[in-house]
C-alpha cells in the first residue's frame, strides 16, 4: 500500500473513493467546473465582465482545496509515486498536464490578488 494514513486519505477522498462525502466533493468538482467554464464564456460578453464573479471565486477556492489535497495524496497515487520519494513524486505531479492546467486555473486568481493594479489583474480572467 501506497502512502501514509494522510497521504492515502487524501487520495481516496479526491477520487471519489471510501465515504459518500467523497463521492459528493468529486462530484462537485465536476460542477465547478461546467459552472466555471459557463461563467468565463458569460464574462466574454461586453458589460458582463464582473458577472457571477462570486460563484468564480467559491470554483477558485474549491479548486485550490482539490489541488492541496491532491498533492498530498501524491504519495498514494500509483501514477506518482512509485519507486521515489516525497520529493520527486511531488515534483512529478506538478509537472504533469492536468496538474498544470489546474495551476493554470488557479494561479491568476492569486497573482490578481497579490498585484492588484497589474497586467495579471487587467487580464486573469482570460488566463484562466
């Protein structure tokens, strides 16, 4: 078995495995998802820009959680970490594709934040 309790834990919980409670979050993400890509073609409208913006921030905060967790759960994943360490299965995953496309979905969100009057807040929307 991969992984220590927390690191396995993890891993099942993302994945939809060991609780109904997981099976909801996974099921979630799926909906944030739909209702993320809705409200950026939405915000693609002249005048729209802001719209939903609340129901954005809730998919970013929800999607940063997934992402924790799922990099905690490296440890138990298969795909990551056999044969390495900590450190490299880790590594591994945040340079696989969907780990750089949930980066890529979340990061801009962040760099606005921390730099409001910047090109990443005028254009993060659009990054993400």
């Amino acid at each position: 078995e991969l992984g220590n309790p927390l690191e396995r834990a993890s891993y099942k919980f993302v994945n939809g495995e060991g609780s109904t409670m997981a099976r909801k979050f996974e099921q979630s993400i799926y909906i944030f998802i739909f209702l993320a890509v809705a409200v950026g073609v939405w915000q693609t409208m002249e005048g729209q820009e802001d719209a939903f913006s609340e129901i954005e921030f809730i998919a970013v905060l929800v999607f940063t959680l997934e992402y924790v967790m799922r990099f905690v759960g490296v440890g138990a994943d298969p795909e990551f970490a056999g044969g390495g360490n900590a450190l490299t299965s880790r590594l591994r995953f945040m340079v696989s594709f969907y780990s750089v496309i949930d980066l890529l979905a979340i990061v801009p969100f962040y760099l606005a934040l921390a730099l409001p009057n910047s090109l990443v807040n005028d254009y993060d929307e659009y990054l993400r």
